[in-house]
C-alpha cells in the first residue's frame, strides 16, 4: 500500500529529524479548482498582502493551509514568478543598481522561471500531512545533511543521477517551486538575501524542491532505506560509511599511567 500524505510527513519528519513540516504547494489553475479545493480543505487567507515565502511561514511553523490569490501576495518577484504580473521598465531600473548594468539586470530577471501570464487564479501552501488534494510540488527548508539525504533517496527513487539544481538571483522560494513544477525535478537552492532578517528563514536553510508526483516514492524510499539499513539512524550519523577505524571506548574514573 502507498504512503499516505499523512504518513509521508510522519517518514520524513522523523528520519530527517525535519524541523519544520514540508510545504504541500498546489497550484490552482481555474476557478473549479479553486471552488473543490475550498470546499475539501480547512484554510486561511491572508489578512494583508505578504511575500509567498511568508506565507509558508504558517505552513511549515503553524501547521495551516494558506490559500491566497494575486490580491494577497505583496512581492513584485512573487507576482511575476506566479503570472500575476509582468516584467515593467520599473522592475529593470531597480535591478540594475544591483547588478551594475541594465543589460545585466533584464538578463537576469527575463530569466527567472514564471508561469505563464495570468494562467494561476490561487495558490495554496500547507503542510505535506494534511493535503486534501495532490500537491504539485513539496517544498522543504532544511540544513545541508537533510538536503542531501533528500537528494540522495531522489536519485534512487527516480532512477535519475546527477541531479543539476537551479539557482536564479532572489526568488529562491516561489522561482524554485515553479522551476521545479514546470521541468519536474528535484530542485535545490539557497535562500534569498535578507531572508533571515525577514523572519522567512532562522538556520541559514536551503530550499529543497520535489515534485508533488514524486514525492510518494522518494518518501517509500526513505522509508524503506531505514528499515532494511541497520547502520541508517539520521542524517549526519554515518560517520565515513561507518569506518572500523573510528570508534570509541569508555573512559575510566583515572587516567591510566604511562609504562
């Protein structure tokens, strides 16, 4: 029997020691969509216009399901990731302070992965354990070794090796969920600049990204690995494939004299 979505997070939440739920992302193409997904899963709006990162912030800390439109989305780099807007002249002269040129700054924000222009009515952001209905992409914050375990059971479950990640300037979480959906595969970045300041990020995390049809198998994977594995407890426990040569014994009370 397949995992459920419920005991998919149980998995990764327990043997990545996760310190946050992994983000269910759903993108919700026409307003039928919207309606069902209203109507199958308890959620909530939104009071103010907020980044998308912000919003995971209640996914992945609170537990809740987030279901926001353009209205609520408050980030120009959000928008433009979603199809919520286009690039403007604006966009490219505030950049291209930054980047030194404006030959530069359209380079790179032409770039970016996006949607296609006003194709997205709503979009909503939950944890994994709790989705209603399939996510399109499982977003997870998460350190170094947890990032390459998740990679690693990936790879194995995807039968797909080496995996080659997409890093674009800022819009670390709605860009790497959207490149993520739209080449379906596994997607790791580092956080956007100023994220911790924000309160979008506490341990200098990474973002890693598996699609929503995947996620089912890299999950059994895990699963699957830690239980036919004796040496497997958690990432960053295996210490150099478990070397004979690096052991410990237990000490005594006294020092033992020199011959």
């Amino acid at each position: 029997m397949p995992l459920t979505y419920q005991e998919m997070e149980g998995v990764l939440m327990k043997e990545l020691r996760l310190y946050h739920h992994p983000v269910a992302i759903t993108f919700l193409f026409t307003e039928d969509e919207v309606d069902r997904f209203r109507e199958a899963t308890p959620h909530v709006v939104p009071a103010r216009p907020l980044t998308f990162c912000q919003w995971e912030i209640a996914a992945r800390m609170e537990g809740k399901t987030v279901l926001g439109e353009k209205k609520h989305l408050g980030c120009s780099a959000g928008k433009i990731a979603f199809g919520w807007a286009e690039l403007e002249e604006d966009d490219i002269r505030a950049a291209a302070d930054d980047f030194g040129s404006r030959e530069v700054a359209e380079l790179v924000l032409r770039t970016k992965p996006h949607l296609p222009l006003k194709s997205l009515k709503a979009l909503a952001a939950g944890p994994l354990g709790r989705a209603a209905v399939p996510p399109h992409v499982v977003h997870f914050y998460c350190d170094a070794m947890q990032a390459y375990t998740l990679a690693t059971d990936y790879m194995v479950a995807a039968k797909t090796h080496p995996l080659r990640p997409m890093i674009c300037e800022s819009s670390a979480a709605c860009g790497g969920a959207v490149f993520c959906h739209q080449e379906q595969t596994f997607n790791l970045t580092p956080c956007c600049r100023g994220s911790y300041n924000a309160g979008k990020t506490e341990r200098g995390e990474v973002n890693v990204f598996i699609p929503g049809m995947q996620i089912g198998p890299t999950a059994e994977r895990l699963h699957k690995r830690v239980r036919t594995t004796p040496a497997y407890t958690f990432p960053g426990a295996d210490i150099c494939k478990n070397c004979p040569l690096i052991e410990f014994e237990r000490g005594s009370r006294k020092p033992k004299k020199e011959a």
